[in-house]
C-alpha cells in the first residue's frame, strides 16, 4: 500500500496542498489509521506554531515585515531572471571543469613546447641579445647599460666571430688537434687549426668592415 | 584531441626550424696557377631559427696546381653580401707542397647569421693568392695575403732548419726531446678570450696608463724604446708604439706582436698590432690602432692587465722582402711559452704525434 509521505500530510494539515492532492489524500487517509494519527499529529503541531507565531516579540510589526520579505523575495526573482537571460549564450563553451583544465594544460604545453624550441634553435649571438633585452625590460632602466658596440670581433679557443648590425660571420675550430687564436688590432680574428688525419694546417680569418 | 595537439606542435616546429640549400660560388681567375677540380658543398644549408637565418657554408674542395711552380700556400676569399659592410673572411692553407699537376684539398666551414629576408644567402669564394717556392706570387692580394704567405713560409723554412740542425747535432734523441717539449709548451699555453670593439670603452674602472716594455731583437730591421696603452681593468685601448727604422732599406708595414701579463704573473699572447707605415731609413713614426680590446680567461672571468711586452713580430720592406725573427730570438726564457708556433711546426709537431719518429726524421730530409 503506497502511503503519501510526511511532506504531503504536513502540506494538508496547514490547509496548503493542492486541490487535487488533498482530495487524493484525504481518501487515503480516510481508509488508513496510521496516516489519520499521523495527519493528527501534524494538525497539532501546526495550531501550536501558528498559535506560538501570533506572541511576536514586542516592536515588531508583521505587516510591514512580511512587506519587506515579499519585496525582496521579487527583487531576488526578477535578478535571478536576468541572469538567467545570459547563462544560454555561452553555452557553447560551457564545458565541464574537467575539459576546462585540459583546454588549459594543453595550451600550456605547446606554448611551453614553442618557447622551448625557438630558445634551443635560437643561435648564440642573438640569444644573448635576447636576454640583454629582457633584462634591461626587468630593470626598468634603473641603471644605464653599456651600448653595446655596433660591430664586434671575438676570438676564443672556441672559435671567431665578427658581429655587425645584427649578422656575424664564424668560424668553430674542431674539437681534436691543436688550435691557436689570433686578434689583429687592423681588424681580423683568426683561428689555426691542424687536421688530426691529414695534417694539414688552415687558418680561418674573418676581418670586420674596415 | 591529442592529434590535434601533435599537429599543432609540428606546425610551431616548422616555424622555429626549416632548411633550405646554399650553394657557393667557386670563382677562380681564368689565369689562376690552380684550378677547381671538384667543390663538394654538401654540408652547407640555411635553417630559420627564430627570426634568424644560420647559413652554413661547409665546402671541401680539390684544387690542383696548374702552373709551373710549386706551391707554398695559398688564401682564399669568402665573400659573404648579407653581412654588410664586413662579411668577409679567408681560409688560407700554409705550409704546403704542391708540385705542378698535383691536387690538394682546401676546406671552407664558416657559419653565417643574418635576419631572415626573402632571396638565397649569396656566398662567393674567391682566389686572394698563391705563394710559390721562390717567394714569388699571384693574386688579387686584397687581404695582404701576400705578406702573411710569405712570414708563413719563411718560419716554415726558419723552423725545418732549426730541427734539422737539432738533428745534426744531436741525432733523433735530441729531436725527440724538442718535439716533446713544443708539445709541453702547446700544452701549457695559457687560452684567453679576446673581444675587440670599436668605439668608446664601456668599461668604468679608472684609466690608467701602462707602459709596453719591448723586446730586444738584434737583428731586426726596427726598434722601439716601448709604448703605451690605456688599461681599464681588463680592456686595453688604443696601443701606440713607437718605431725606430734602424735598418738602411724602406720598410712598408711593421707588425708588433703584444704580450700581456696578469696577476698571476701569467703571460699570453695577446695578438698582434699590424701597420702599414711607411718609414724610410732612419726615420720614426706610431704604430697605434683605434681599438678596444677586452680579455677574459678561459673560464670567461675578467683578466686584470698589470702589464704589457711587445715585439718586433715581422717587417715588411717596400720591395716585397720580409723580415721576421730568429729561432735564437724568440727564444726569451719569460715569453717563449707564450709566443705562438708557427704553422709549419704544428704540421711537424702533427707528424710525430701520428706517425713517429722515423717519419718526421724522414719529412725533415725533404727540401
């Protein structure tokens, strides 16, 4: 046997169940003694409240109180509508935070990927420019950094280099066999390197503008 | 989604990476004394790296000796446009041999960097000179290769005599122990980093005067009573030497070879103060370069100049003939660690270490 539940029974005792509700539970509870003791027992709650709700405290005035609640109430409504009216745009993108996060790991990811590779790709000489830069943008120009010269020789066990307006020209010895280094003050750098199977020594110069 | 993500990563690779070809031009004079056998570019390329073209010009090439002479040593020129106004560099091959009708091999592997812009990098390699037996040469010479063949090949003569008087005297015992102590010194030679720049210094330690002692060469056709330089902690700037033309002929350059000592009382060879100067017998003048030079150690840590030695390297006499300086000379106690061997001992050197006594015994009895 199905009895209506203790939301219903409460809803009949205070008189608030729809029509048609109250008429299908009265009939049951018309046949059946334990939902007519417990639809007594709810009457009997609800004259106590209702009787305990008319001793409202001193200074209160209902009316004007249940005014107050009602308005919020549709204020609350009308906001709720509003909103309401917005959240059927996005629903394209309205994914489930799951996908959200996925969205974001992988974009991070090739960003990460794309930095990572232009770095590792990107040669010496413009790589320190690089730097230089973003570490005058960090400093904010709180100090002056030295100018760094138009055109440039090195010269190192590892290898020669003549820099100018952005394009260098250079030449890296090989690991194996003896290896000297030479800067002429007339405008060159050079490197003599003696091939270990062949024996044959060759000196690789390169000379800036002048 | 993942191939979506893989297609994504391909595609920013190809953006930070992507080749193409480069193939020099070998461009010989129609009168060369050698000619271009064969020219194997295959290690050269371009990739895009960022915002920035490399362009490898790797080529090995075959040339043999078409003339009359045998060859000596020769320089060639790589023009390379993009790195405006330089981009210029030369390979020259020292201490050859090169009997008429015979070939030898001459690597270019130089890189070059540019912005990326549309149009082939254009590399040109060209003849600066050739350097036969009797001194004689051909050649543009735009590169005063002419002079550097000629000081190549006369340490090359100065240094098999020397050995092969070591040999005389001494037997292959004795050879032995000079080979094994250039090896020692090779070994010991302290490497520093040089970086040269035009224009103001930038560094801002307090400039201080230092003075260049010099070196006493008997023989050589100029003197010097020393010169300065402007030392600012690890720069030196604009070295200015005076010399003395002590020597009865015209002298057309002079090349000043600079020490420089530390406080560790290390010496290194610092580089070299070329001049073209014309200076008539008995006559004085500067020889100077607007210059900055700023030196590191090997590990890149500032080097601090305490002081400074400088010597005749070699002289150029407006006839063409080249002075440069004697075994006995160079032979200071202090400096000869410092000073650098000459080409034709590295060859040398390179023999004994790969094959032995008995070949470099043999390889001195040739002319």
């Amino acid at each position: 046997m199905n009895h209506p539940n203790n939301g219903k029974l409460a809803l009949l005792a205070g008189g608030d169940l729809g029509f048609w509700q109250a008429l299908s539970v009265r009939w049951h509870v018309h046949g059946c003694e334990r939902c007519q003791s417990d639809l007594l027992a709810f009457r009997r709650t609800h004259r106590l409240v209702t009787g305990a709700a008319k001793d409202l405290p001193p200074g209160v005035d209902w009316n004007r109180l249940s005014e107050e609640m009602t308005g919020n109430i549709r204020v609350g409504l009308a906001a709720g509508e509003c909103v309401g009216g917005f959240s059927e745009r996005p629903r394209l993108f309205h994914l489930s935070r799951h996908l959200r996060w996925n969205g974001a790991m992988a974009a991070a990811l090739l960003t990460a990927v794309f930095v990572v590779g232009f770095w590792l790709n990107l040669p010496a000489p413009q790589a320190d420019h690089l730097l230089t830069s973003l570490g005058r943008i960090a400093g904010r120009g709180t100090h002056a950094a030295p100018s760094e010269p138009r055109e440039m020789l090195l010269a190192s066990q590892q290898g020669i280099e003549v820099k100018a307006n952005g394009t260098s020209l250079s030449y890296v010895p090989p690991e194996s066999g003896n290896v000297v280094v030479s800067v002429s003050t007339r405008g060159s750098a050079a490197v003599r390197a003696t091939d270990d199977d062949t024996g044959q020594t060759t000196i690789t110069e390169v000379y800036d503008a002048r | 989604m993942r191939a979506s993500f893989l297609a994504l990563a391909a595609f920013a690779l190809s953006i930070v990476t992507a080749t193409a070809g480069v193939l020099p031009r070998v461009d010989l004079p129609r009168d060369s004394p050698v000619a271009l056998l064969s020219s194997d570019p295959s290690g050269s390329g371009e990739s895009i790296r960022g915002g920035t073209s490399v362009v490898d010009v790797r080529v090995a090439l075959i040339l043999r000796n078409s003339g009359q002479q045998r060859i000596r040593g020769i320089t060639l020129v790589v023009l390379a446009q993009d790195v405006a106004p330089g981009g210029k560099a030369s390979v020259t091959v020292p201490s050859l041999s090169v009997a008429p009708g015979e070939t030898f091999p001459v690597h270019v592997d130089l890189r070059l960097l540019r912005p990326v812009q549309p149009g082939d990098a254009v590399v040109e390699i060209g003849l600066d000179g050739v350097l036969f037996d009797n001194l004689s040469f051909y050649g543009p010479n735009r590169l005063d290769s002419r002079k550097a063949l000629t000081v190549y090949e006369l340490e090359a003569r100065r240094d098999r005599q020397y050995l092969r008087g070591v040999l005389e005297a001494g037997g292959p015992a004795r050879l032995q122990q000079e080979m094994l102590a250039a090896m020692s010194r090779q070994a010991d030679a302290p490497g520093i980093e040089v970086q040269m720049v035009r224009g103001r210094p930038t560094n801002v330690d307090p400039e201080r005067q230092v003075k260049f002692a010099f070196l006493e060469f008997p023989d050589a056709p100029v003197d010097s009573p020393g010169g300065v330089a402007q030392v600012r902690g690890n720069e030196a700037v604009t070295p200015r030497i005076p010399v003395y033309n002590r020597s009865g002929r015209e002298i057309r350059s002079v090349e000043i070879g600079w020490i420089l000592h530390d406080q560790q009382g290390r010496n290194f060879l610092a580089g070299s103060v070329p001049a073209a100067v014309q200076l008539a017998p008995g006559e004085k003048r500067d020889v100077s370069q607007d210059s900055v030079l700023r030196f590191s150690s090997r590990a890149g840590q500032p080097m601090t100049i305490t002081g400074m030695t400088g010597f005749v390297s070699n002289v150029e006499f407006a006839d063409g003939h080249v002075w440069i300086p004697s075994r006995a000379e160079l032979d200071t106690p202090n400096f000869a660690k410092a000073l650098a061997s000459s080409p034709e001992q590295d060859r040398l050197l390179q023999i004994y270490r790969r094959k032995g006594l008995k070949a470099l015994v043999e390889e001195l009895k040739k002319s």
